[in-house]
C-alpha cells in the first residue's frame, strides 16, 4: 500500500455553484494547507453562537489539483507501488473528517457525502482515475456549516482532518481488514491473535499466502507469524492466527512499548507473482475493568487520572498539529495524569496516534446525543430559548456507519480501553423525560426556569434510550468485543431503574460521586468509573477511599472554545491547561495530589477574613505577594513533608482537609521578615533532604520578555517517530513560549502587547489564554495573559521569529 497526502488546496468562503466541475478556474482562490479550519480565521462576534464560541460557519469549497504523475510508478520504486498508474486496481480517496455536511468530487464525478464532521470516511476512484483526459485530478469538496449553534462546544468549519490518496493491488487487505488483539499475558509470553480480511478484484480464485512480521518499536526484535487462505473471485475471504509471543515487550502507561505488524500478502496470477503489505502500530496488552478492584493493565493496577478534552487549540480550531497536541499531553502528564476521556466526539488519528506513543490510556466516545436534539446555547449557558441544530437529525440514517467509524480503525490501539456510546444522553428533559420525578435535576441547573425541570408527558419518553443504548452496544461488540461499552450518565438515579445501564460493562458517572457507594451495593458486579469529575479535593477522594472505582476524568484537561458563559468570554475556563497550553494554578495542585514526583507550588490571595469559605476557583490565587496587609499563602505540597520558611524564620503550615492543600496567613507588614524576604516552600522526605523547592515573593514590573522555542524530551520525540508521528522536522510548527519576568527573574506583575514577526516561514497565530480577549486569531500581535503568551509557526531550519513587547528588549529565536 501506498499513500499520498493531499495539503496543498484552494479555498473560496462562497457557495460556487460551479466548484464541482473539473475545468473550473480556481486560480484566484486562496491557498491553504488542510487540515484547515476557517472559522477561527475570522472574527469574534456577538452574533455568533456562545456554545460554538462566538465564531461564524458558513459554507466553504475546497479544490485541490493532484499530478497524475504523483500516481505512477517512479523507477526506483518497489513492487508494491506498481499499482499508482492510472489504470491501477484499486485507488482510495480517505477523509480523516470534514466538519461537515461534506460533498466530494473526483474530475466532476459526484462520490457522495458525509454529514457527520467527526467521522472518516473513503472512496474507490479507480475507475475514475482511468477516465482522466489529463495530467490534472481535481478533488472538490463542499462544507456546509451554516448552522452555528450546532454542538455545545466548537467543532470548526472545514476539512479539518488530513486528506490523501492510498493506492493498493488487486489483492490487498480490506480497509480497516486487521484486527489484532491481546488474549492473555502470563510470565512474560502473551498470546495474540491476528483477524484478517482479504480482498480480491481477480477474476478467478487465488490462493494468498500472509506472513505477518511483528516488529518491535524498541528493541527491533520480530516476530513472524505466517497462514494460508483462498479468496473467491471478486470477493474476500477472512483469516484467524493465533499465536505466543515469548518475552513480549508490553505496552503500558509506565513503559509504551509498541510494535509494527506487517501484513506481507504473496499470490501468483496470471501474469507471474505478486507481493502487497500494508502496516499498522499495534500494542501488546492487556485491560480489564473489575468490579471491585477497579482498572488493570497486564495484570497490574492503575488508578484512572484522567481529563476530558474537546479536540480545539486556539489559533487552530480543530486542526490541530500534533507537535501542539505533544506539547499538551506531555504536560498533562507532568501533572500525573494518565487517561484521556474524547469528549464527545471521535478525534483526528494524530492524537489517538500520540496516546499510544506516550502512554496514556483512552475513552473513545462517539456520540453526545442521539436521535433527539439536546439545547444548544446560542446566548449564553442556560439562557432561553435553545437552539435545536446539531447531529440528532442525522443519527437515525447514520448512526451505524458513524459508530463504526470510530471502532474499526481505532480498534488496534493499545491506548483505547473502552468505547463510549454517549455522552448526558440521560440528561433530565434535554429533551427526555420521565415520571418517576416531579423535578427533574441535573448536573447544572441551577439558574434553569423551574418549568424546564419539570416532567412534561409531552417531551420524549427516557424508556425509549434503553433501545438505541441496546442497539449502538451491539454494533461495537459486533466490531470489538475485546473492550467495555460504557456511558457517561448525567441522571444515573433514574438512569439505573429505567434499564439504560443495564447492557454496559462499565458504567461512566458524570458528577454523581455520592452515588458510588450505594450503586456498588445495587450492582456488585458492574465496574464503576467517574467519566466526568470536578476539580474538587472530595471528588478525588471518592476515588482514593474507595477500590472499586476505576478512577477519575475531570472536566476539563485544557480549556476549549465554546459552551461559554456569555459575550465576550467566548470559551470554557473549566482545565487545568490554558488554551495556551500554560499550567494553572489547579495543575500544580492535581500535581501534589497524582503525582508520583515530589511537588512544591506556592499561591497567595488576599486573606478573606476568618470563618469566610473560600477555595481554589471562588477566590482566585496569584504567584505574587503584596507588599502589605493580610495574605493567605496556599502550598501544594506532595511526596513528602512542606516546611515553609521567610527569612530562615519557619512559618506554620495547616491542611485544608476541603481544598486539598496547606495553609498559612501572614501579615506581611508585621511578619518576621521584611517583605522583600521572598517566601520558601521546601518539601523534605524522610530522612529530611529537601526533594522539591519553591519561592514566592511580590512580583515586580515587566523588565525582561523572555522568549524560548519549545523542544519535546528527547524520549518523547523519539517515541513519537518511531511510530510514524511527525515531529521536530524544518516544516514542523515552532510553540514560542514567552514570558514578561520582573528583576528577580521572577512571572512579572502586569501585561504588555507582544508582537511577532516570522523569517523564513509563516505566522500560524498567538494565543495568550484569555478566554475573553476577542482580537482575531489572524493578528500579529496580542497582550499577555498573567504574564504570559505563545507564538505558533511554521518556519523552516534555517527561519528565525522575532518577538518585540514595548520597550522592553526585543528575543529573536532560530527555528
């Protein structure tokens, strides 16, 4: 097999009635490289929709002009690339997703569409091909995003995944044909087992021989497994192996071992022999979900500590490249997380790809409604009347294809261990109801007119999700019976009694942790996971106090566009990542708390007062001290003991048993070190040796900008290219981190305009995390957010960017 990525398209933001023609004059239109999401190229405004981030739609065409001679055989080229000629066997044009509403066209020919946004999906232009007059393919696609408040969060406007042309003989591996699968891991060999497809566009019988080559990422051992099959005329034929692999190399989240498996396929035709192979990487593992154990991988346990992510970037949309992807992910894991939830929505190859390399473990999820339409706010949370736009229209036509289309390729990743059918489908009147409850209530709301809770006989009956949840779990069993189906219930309380839950293998629980205790009673056999958690120190320790729960997903990782409050906030606030990929100060705290490290972070605020509640979010926190009156100073701490100390002198430290954390308050004007005496947190193991260190002390004013191009660990780097992840190449996207820093060299106290200027490249966008700042994506120039700013570009070895903020002296960085 063969494949060609399609980058290079023009683009219109137009309804061309003509766009589909293969002779249509596209030359003025504007070049892009896909994936491409267009919304975030335009401007916030109030007349968009809150829930998809303030962001215009509207509909888009996309053409791009393939060589033909790209498709045909160079002379140095193998065997297996024969079949790129224009009479080639068999020739597949793949979408990795397009959102949505997609049209596609091959020279003028019509192939058919996909209203989905989230789904991939394919087609066979061989015969096509063979039609060309010329040197010149034409692929046209059509988006339609003309309705805006379609989702509850931002899904972006175009093909937003990648594009490409695969080329295969006339015997091959049928599209996602390969299933691999780990039956048992015991004293080192693990027993695999290899599901087969073949397909044959031969007019006769042929017998096909398939030698399996499963090659180590790490260690470069191979393993070959070979079987034998014949495959009818024009037809397919499938094929089981099952086999041990000695001293297998596992993957894990402590040690991500991977493997190539190389499907290497022979036959003779009438013309002589053949040969095709086609890769894939797999993992050698296995997963279980216990009922009262919670969550193993090879047989050993794991706590779930897990976030949700929606698939946007700032600047990006949702074409994210996956150098930005590593960036976050590799912090999320500094924090100690280990899972990923997909919320709510299947996500581009690329970072299913990059949680395999790392090691984190994964929640597919494939729908967040199903055949009736959820509230989409278009005004603000909450505020009435709801959109009712969305993918509920398309879901009794497409529902089989969409949730196959997320098992079938994905089902070979060591990383994903349960697929998700749904996501709040059971949410109280949104739009189903029941009954059983005079008031209907959910996870938020609180600010909902009382009648909106209310049941209403009138509404969609809840029985009637039981159905559809019977249906879509039998589909993924059919697909994959190696993994759990799962749900996130927003209303597990009636949930549980209206049959719902009753075909899942694992049960996701969204905000209820107060009903884990009582749910295990009533179902001992039925493993329990929290599929959506607050930030809370309680909600962790529903976790931590009790076995049986699997672990824990907070809402969010990172903050995303859309389901925003109201104008100008144009996002969600709810990570522990900024949309700049920056820790906030909640990062630091989950750190102290999953963190196999030692930890030491200090925060202050002012002093509320005693007797006043306060916690993380309600009264927020700053690296920075006042240079007088009452300060509460909050230590996170974690892997040992904390000692706080100002001027040598010890201060006194108390837990905080609601916020997680260690406290102290301190009048700085009378404490017993003059203020410029900066505080110390210092974390002592046990023989009393300081394993963690960190200062605080009142920031100054913005005296140095200081800029650095980010760089993965070389670990991570090289994990990610072995398994075919493009990272750190000359073309590759440059993360400039900057930072305003005061005369200490300490996070400076205010804001300044940063600008920048690219050298041998292009300016993909800055992004500072304030989820209130409306400046348009495309400006070359934006303020800082607590101190901070990232640059994203494109710059080639040799480029250079340049970043200026005022007065202050300007840092030009090489590529």
């Amino acid at each position: 097999m063969s494949s060609i990525p399609i980058e290079r398209w023009a683009f219109l933001l137009a309804d061309e009635p003509d766009a589909w023609t293969k002779g249509f004059d596209d030359s003025a239109w504007r070049p892009v490289r896909v994936p491409h999401d267009w919304s975030v190229e335009l401007d916030f405004s109030p007349e968009g929709a809150s829930g998809t981030g303030y962001l215009p739609g509207g509909i888009g065409w996309y053409r791009a002009h393939v060589p033909l001679a790209l498709l045909q055989p160079a002379a140095d080229r193998g065997a297996e690339d024969a079949a790129w000629s224009a009479g080639g066997p068999h020739v597949r044009l793949v979408f990795d997703g397009v959102y949505k509403n997609a049209e596609v066209w091959v020279n003028g020919y019509h192939l058919g569409g996909r209203p989905s946004g989230h789904a991939g999906f394919s087609f066979d232009v061989s015969e096509i091909l063979s039609y060309a007059p010329d040197g010149d393919v034409v692929v046209s696609v059509r988006v339609d995003r003309t309705e805006i408040a379609d989702a509850r969060w931002y899904n972006g406007s175009g093909i937003t995944r990648g594009v490409r042309l695969e080329a295969h003989d006339a015997v091959r591996v049928d599209e996602h044909g390969t299933a691999f699968a780990t039956l048992a891991v015991d004293e080192g060999a693990a027993t695999i087992r290899i599901d087969q497809v073949v397909v044959s566009d031969l007019a006769a019988p042929v017998a096909v021989h398939a030698r399996h080559e499963l090659r180590s990422l790490s260690s470069d051992r191979v393993h070959v497994f070979e079987t034998d099959l014949v495959v009818p005329a024009g037809d397919r034929a499938g094929s089981v192996l099952v086999a041990t692999v000695p001293d297998a190399e596992l993957w894990s989240d402590d040690v991500p071992d991977l493997h190539r498996l190389t499907s290497v396929l022979t036959w003779t035709a009438d013309d002589g022999p053949h040969r095709a192979e086609q890769a894939e990487i797999v993992g050698i593992r296995t997963i279980a979900f216990d009922a009262d154990r919670g969550f193993f991988v090879n047989g050993q346990p794991r706590v779930l500590k897990g976030v949700c992510l929606h698939e946007d970037a700032g600047p990006f949309g949702t074409a994210v490249p996956a150098e930005v992807w590593l960036r976050r992910l590799l912090t999320l894991q500094d924090a100690g997380c280990n899972a990923i939830r997909m919320a709510h929505n299947p996500h581009a190859p690329e970072l299913y790809a990059l949680c395999d390399a790392l090691g984190l473990f994964v929640i597919d999820e494939a729908f967040d409604e199903w055949e009736s339409p959820k509230n989409k706010w278009w005004r603000g949370h909450n505020v009435y009347p709801p959109a009712h736009e969305g993918s509920a229209a398309h879901f009794p036509d497409w529902h089989e294809r969409d949730l196959r289309a997320m098992v079938e390729p994905n089902r070979n990743r060591p990383s994903i261990i349960a697929w998700s059918i749904g996501n709040e489908v059971d949410y109280p009147n949104d739009p189903y109801a029941s009954p059983l409850f005079a008031e209907m209530t959910g996870n938020n709301d609180a600010d909902k007119p009382a009648e909106e809770r209310r049941y209403d006989p009138h509404r969609p009956d809840i029985r009637r999700l039981t159905t559809i949840a019977r249906r879509l779990a039998a589909i993924v069993r059919a697909v994959d019976p190696t993994r759990p189906v799962t749900l996130a219930a927003a209303f597990p309380e009636l949930s549980s009694r209206t049959g719902l839950l009753d075909d899942l293998d694992l049960i996701g629980y969204n905000y209820k942790e107060q009903l884990y205790a009582d749910d295990h009673r009533r179902f001992p056999r039925t493993p329990i996971l929290g599929s959506e958690n607050g930030h809370g120190y309680a909600q962790w320790r529903a976790v931590t106090d009790n076995d049986f729960v699997a672990g824990q997903f907070l809402w969010t990782g990172i903050d995303y566009l859309g389901e925003a409050r109201g104008w100008p906030v144009h996002g969600s606030g709810a990570g522990l990542l900024t949309l700049a990929g920056f820790a906030k100060p909640g990062w630091h705290l989950r750190r102290s708390w999953w963190s196999a490290d030692p930890t030491a972070h200090l925060v202050a605020r002012p002093h509320a007062g005693a007797g006043v509640a306060t916690n993380l979010w309600s009264h927020p926190v700053a690296r920075d001290l006042p240079e007088a009156g009452a300060v509460e100073v909050l230590a996170f701490a974690g892997g040992g003991t904390p000692r706080l100390t100002a001027g040598g002198v010890e201060l006194p430290l108390a837990f905080d048993e609601t916020g997680g954390y260690w406290t102290t308050v301190r009048d700085v004007s009378a404490g017993p070190s003059a203020p410029a005496d900066p505080l110390v947190l210092e974390v002592l193991s046990a023989d009393g040796e300081a394993v963690a260190r960190d200062e605080l002390r009142a920031a100054g004013a913005p005296m140095l900008l200081e800029a650095s191009v980010w760089t993965a660990p070389a670990h991570a780097a090289e994990r990610c290219r072995a398994a075919g992840i493009d990272v750190g190449g000359d073309s590759d996207v440059r993360q400039v981190e900057c930072v305003l820093r005061d005369a200490h060299g300490a996070l400076a106290r205010g804001e300044a305009e940063i600008s920048a200027e690219i050298y041998g490249g292009e300016l993909l966008g800055l992004e500072n995390g304030d989820l209130g700042d409306v400046t348009p994506y495309r400006s070359t120039s934006r303020r800082t957010s607590g101190g901070r700013l990232i640059v994203f570009a494109r710059v080639g070895g040799d480029g250079a960017i340049r970043v200026a903020a005022g007065s202050l002296p300007a840092v030009t960085v090489r590529a």
